[in-house]
C-alpha cells in the first residue's frame, strides 16, 4: 500500500521579500495552544491557469504562503478571488500550472495522479459544504472509508472508527444512514471521516453553510477543539463571523493574496 | 488477506446494488434470458446432431453403400415403354469386389423383392430381401426370437426365412410363429427367426429400414428371377436387374475412401451408363458433422445476441449509476480513492450482475432445453462445455461492458465531480 513519496523534499525558504508573513509571528504561546512547529504547507510563487474557450483564466496568479503545523487559517475572498483554486491545490485535487508547493515535506507540484491520491490519503483530510457522505453507506462505514483505502484490516478499522466517533460526539449512531441524522450530525460525520487516518491538515470548504447558526457555532467549536488538539486547518469561508474562528484571516482577491490578518 | 479484501469488496458491491432490488433484477434477467438461450440452444444443437450421427453410425462406419440406379429415361425410351430394361449390380460386381480388392472383409449382396405373403389367412405384401449371411454381420441387430440366416442356409433349397419386427407384425406374426410356415407368392418358407429393425428416419437411408422379410439369396434367386414387373399408372414397365445392393466391410476406418474410390474404378469399367451409386456412410457422417458443428453455432449466436443486449443492458444501468454517483466518486477520490480502485469498484458491481445472472441463467438453460424437448419431441443434451462456455461469456459480458462505465467513473475530474449536483 506504500506508494513512494520519497519525492525531494528541499527545504528552500521562499524569499522572505515576497511572501505573505503567514509565520512571522512570535511562537505565541500565550493563548494556551501548542507552539507553532515546523511549516506544514509551502506555497511559493503558485501560479494556476485555466483555458476557457480562447481565452486563459489566471485563477492563481502567484501565491506564496507558509502554513505551520496546528497553525488555523481563514481563506476569504470574494468569489471569483481564486480561493476555491486555492482550496483544490491545497488539497492536491489540482495541480499548479507553475511554481511549488511543498506539503508535509512532499512536493506535491508534479506528482502522478495516484502519487496526488496517496498524498490525499495520507496527509488530509477533507470537510466540505454539502457533508458529501456516500447515502448508502452508515456512518461507521462512512468514517472507515479512509482508512478502507488505506488498506486497514476489518477489526482495526472498526475500532478507529469508533473512537473517532466518539471523538466528535457520535459514539451512538454508528449504525445509523446519513439520511436518518440531522445536518450537524451529518457534518460530525464528516468531521469524524476526515480524522479517521489522523490526518496532520483539515481543509473546510464553508463547513458552516448548511448549518443554522447554533449548529454552525457548534461545528466550529469542534474544528477549534481540533486545532488546539494539534491539528493544522485552513478553513475557506466568505463570512466575516465563522472566519473569525481562525486564528489568521487570508483575503485573496484576482488571484493574489490581498492581505493577511493574525497570525494563524 | 487478499481473499478478505476481495469478500469485503464484492459485500459492499452487492450491497449497493441491493439499493436498487428492481433495477438490479432487471438488469440481471437481461443475462439471465441471454445464458440460458445459449445453454438451450447448444442443446438443441447438441441433441440434434447426437441424434443424427448416431443413425449414421448405424450404417457403420467402415462400411460402403453400392445401390443401383435406374437409368434415367433417354428421350429415345420414350415411345417404347414396354421394353426390358437391364441395368443394375451383378453378382459378377459383388464376387470382383469380395475378391480382388485387399480391404475389403466381407460384402453383403441384396435382392429386393415385394411379393405378397400368406400367414395362414392373413395376406400382405412384403419386402422380402434376399442376401447372405454377412449381412447380419454387417447390420447387426438383437434377434427377438429364433435364429439368423447361417452360413448352411446359403443353398438354393433352403427355404427359411427370417421376419423383421416389423415384417412380423404386419403378417401378426409373434413368437410361437417360429417354425411355421409362410407362403411367398407360390413358395413356402419355415420362419426360423425374428431380428429387430431400424426405422427409417429423417434423409438417411438405413440399409434395414424398409425390410419385412430375409431369405436366402439362392433362393431368391431362383424363385424370383432377375426380371421383375411393375404396372405403374397404366404401363407395364419390365425390369431386369440381378442385385439392387451391395454392403462392402473394409477392415479399418482409414481404408474406406481409397476402397470406395477403387470400387468406383472398378464398377465404372463395367457399366459405363452409370447405373450405380457408391455412398461412404464415413464422408456422410463427417459432412454431417461438419453441417451439424455451422448449424450448431449459428443457434448459439441467434442466443448469443440476447446475452449481447443483456450486455448493453448492463452497460446502460451502469452508465446511469455512474452519473447518479458522480458526488461518491468526487468524495471517494477527494478522500483518496485512486482509479483504478474506483475502476474495480464499478466492476465489481458489474461483475456481481453478470455473475449472479449468468448463474441463474445456468439454472434455468437446462429447464429451457427441458421444456423444449417436451414440447418440440427435438431432443435435447446441455453438453458441459456450454455450461462453461456460458459462464466464461457471461463473465466477458460483465468485464466488457463494465470496463466502459467504470473508467469513465474513474476519469471524472474530482474536482468536477465534488460540484456535481
């Protein structure tokens, strides 16, 4: 199950002119959460170009960014900014059309697909808008299913999935199908799948936006316990209120980092 | 390990399709009706062409067939329908044959007669054949009562005669008749024995197919001459022929045609106008063999064409489930699912309706086949080979027309995917 990521991992700090001072920071420790480590995602000079009819959209037009690990960010931006195309590249889901990206000590700039899928299964984990469970599988067999990929066998899987249900509150409903939960229960699901193979990165993509706002709170509360438990997330969202969550905020617009706020 | 892996998968597989019950078993009748018309129609095939061979095998296949031939009419024959015609095998054919060729192991000389016969009251017009001894070596059949014509019968005073089933049963003779009397125009004969006898079937000629009665060709000959007289539809035909049949044995399959070429040499030397026939029971048995095998597959591929719509059929359903579950895929993907494990998950899927299909079509082909012969009289054999024939086709059916969808679910862009609605 072991596919190669042995790609070369060259830990060339981008010029410090240049990029976004997503970790200049002081290592604060002062608000209880652990320090900083060591940088989870680099970003340097990413470019990404779509051809729409003749014409070439520049969806990223150069972005340089250093997240570290149990770091917790907000992409913002209006839509149009380019912070989807972030949240797919982030994700390995794409590939950038030029420059590098680095994650977890992987350069994942020109990997194979399968090398892009290990890479998902590995290192990320993904909550998305919709919840995005598969309907015919229960929640138990819906939070295995990273770890399914993985190769993990029957029992140990089973009792992953278990803590890990518990983890986010959903220790009873194991058996039950996406259909017969609420939306906050479904989106712990998700949260709960996303955790299974322990992943070091949370990407969000509006985790909030089927959830009324108690539930939205709520989920938030989760993703915040998370962080502060070590996990590094970057949370895409377009309202000022959830994106407050995070301890930095990043504004794209036209596909370039506009400004950053905090300090992740 | 492997082996678990592989059960979880076709569990989660047979899950999912047991979503859709309907669909499921819709798109499986499809394979189901498409294996068990092959099954049905091999059968048939096969029990045809058992059927067939077997009665050409009853000629033997180390036999060669010699018939006379009337000569068709010239248009000089026209105007005098009243004279002899002469044509025919001679026992001078017969004896050259037995004689001078070196495969040849025995030969059976035939006369056929019809002549009315008397058993006590009852009268009927036989067809009494005279012939030798061998020929009871070369068509042999079960003697039902009494004995066959021997070697000692061969004189002309010996006036025995041996009925067939049938040739009994049209006189009513029976069992006790053994040792009596019947009389054959104005000569009586001591019925030594019963032997059974082939019915005629389909085009093959079966040499004892249309034989009531066998007495000693001496006999026959001396009693019934060479001249015969038929009143057909107001002429008077008058016929003159010594034997209308030979059966040559030859001691070995491999002998039969380069005899049967050399009887033919040598029968044409001696009667130019071509009033003879040399059949080979061995070429007939591979021609039909030959026609039987085309005929044969061209069943099998009218059914086969049903198991290719099942096919499509299953390429439809799946197809649909493909864009029903574009979101699954997107997710699966994004969780980092690679292609070629959504490849043999969609095949899996398709592989479990093509399997489970073309299992129940394996039940239900020999029932066909069944139903057929019981409805039709055609006999039917399902041979092994189509059994397995069908599962490697049903099995093919499943990955062809599965590879299709599930590379198309693989290839979806996840990103697209993850958006579709």
């Amino acid at each position: 199950m072991t596919t190669q990521l042995t790609d070369t991992v060259t830990p060339q700090p981008p010029p410090t002119a240049t990029r976004a001072q997503a970790a200049s920071g002081p290592a604060a420790g002062d608000d209880g959460r652990p320090a900083p480590g060591s940088p989870v995602i680099v970003l340097e000079d990413v470019h990404k170009h779509y051809p729409m009819g003749d014409q070439v959209v520049r969806a990223l037009a150069g972005v340089t960014l250093e997240v570290r690990r149990a770091q917790f960010w907000a992409i913002m931006g209006p839509s149009g900014s380019g912070k989807s195309t972030m949240l797919n590249l982030l994700g390995c889901l794409d590939r950038p059309t030029s420059g590098r990206y680095v994650l977890n000590g992987h350069d994942v700039s020109d990997m194979t697909d399968d090398q892009l899928s290990e890479i998902r299964l590995r290192e990320l984990g993904f909550i998305f808008q919709s919840f995005n469970l598969i309907p015919q599988l229960t929640v138990q067999e819906n939070i295995e299913l990273p770890l399914y990929y993985q190769g993990w066998s029957a029992a140990a899987s089973r009792e992953r999935a278990q803590q890990t249900a518990e983890r986010v509150g959903l220790g009873d409903r194991l058996g039950h199908r996406p259909a017969e939960l609420s939306g906050g229960q479904q989106q712990r699901v998700a949260v709960a799948r996303a955790l299974a193979s322990d992943p070091q990165v949370l990407l969000a993509d509006e985790p909030t936006g089927n959830l009324d706002t108690a539930t939205g709170q709520r989920m938030m509360q989760l993703l915040s316990d998370l962080n502060t438990q070590g996990k590094t997330i970057i949370l895409v969202t377009h309202e000022a209120e959830i994106a407050r969550w995070a301890h930095g905020q990043i504004h794209m617009r036209d596909g370039k980092i506009e400004r950053i706020e905090g300090n992740g | 390990m492997a082996l678990i892996k592989i059960i979880r998968d076709v569990r989660l597989g047979a899950k999912t399709l047991l979503l859709h019950k309907l669909r499921s078993l819709l798109t499986m009748l499809g394979v189901v009706f498409g294996v068990a018309s092959v099954i049905a129609m091999l059968a048939v095939g096969e029990g045809a062409s058992r059927e067939a061979l077997d009665r050409i095998r009853m000629l033997g296949s180390t036999n060669i067939m010699l018939e006379s031939v009337k000569p068709t009419d010239t248009p000089d024959d026209r105007g005098q329908r009243t004279r002899v015609l002469d044509y025919g095998l001679r026992y001078e054919d017969e004896r050259r044959i037995r004689e001078h060729l070196d495969h040849v192991q025995r030969t059976a000389p035939v006369k056929e007669v019809r002549r009315s016969a008397w058993l006590g009251e009852r009268n009927k017009e036989l067809r009494v054949v005279g012939t030798t001894w061998a020929w009871f070596e070369l068509v042999p059949r079960p003697i039902i009562a009494g004995r066959i014509l021997g070697e000692r019968d061969m004189d002309r005073t010996s006036n025995v005669v041996v009925l067939t089933e049938h040739g009994a049963r049209r006189l009513l003779a029976t069992e006790q008749s053994i040792g009596s009397r019947i009389r054959i125009v104005d000569g009586y004969y001591e019925v030594i024995g019963i032997v059974q006898n082939e019915e005629a079937s389909g085009e093959t000629q079966i040499p004892d197919s249309r034989v009531d009665a066998y007495i000693p060709l001496p006999v026959a000959r001396e009693r019934f001459t060479d001249f015969d007289v038929r009143i057909t539809a107001g002429s008077i035909e008058r016929e003159r022929g010594e034997l209308h049949r030979i059966i040559v044995q030859v001691d070995d399959e491999d002998n039969v045609e380069t005899t049967a070429a050399a009887i033919q040499r040598m029968l044409e030397l001696n009667h130019p106008n071509g009033d003879f026939t040399v059949q080979v029971p061995l070429q007939l048995l591979r021609q039909r063999e030959e026609q039987q095998r085309i005929w044969n597959w061209t069943l099998a591929s009218v059914a086969g064409i049903s198991l290719l719509v099942g096919g499509i059929g299953i390429m439809n359903i799946m197809l649909a489930s493909v864009t029903e579950r574009t979101r699954e895929i997107g997710v699966r993907r994004a969780i980092g699912a690679k292609k070629r494990q959504i490849v043999s998950q969609f095949l899996i899927e398709t592989l479990l309706l093509a399997g489970i299909g073309g299992l129940v079509g394996i039940a239900v082909g020999p029932l066909l086949a069944d139903r057929i012969e019981s409805l039709s009289g055609i006999p039917t054999i399902v041979p092994t080979w189509a059994i397995a024939l069908s599962v490697g086709i049903s099995m093919t059916v499943g990955v062809v027309f599965g590879l299709y969808p599930a590379a198309r679910a693989a290839n979806l862009d996840p990103i697209v995917a993850l958006r579709h609605e």
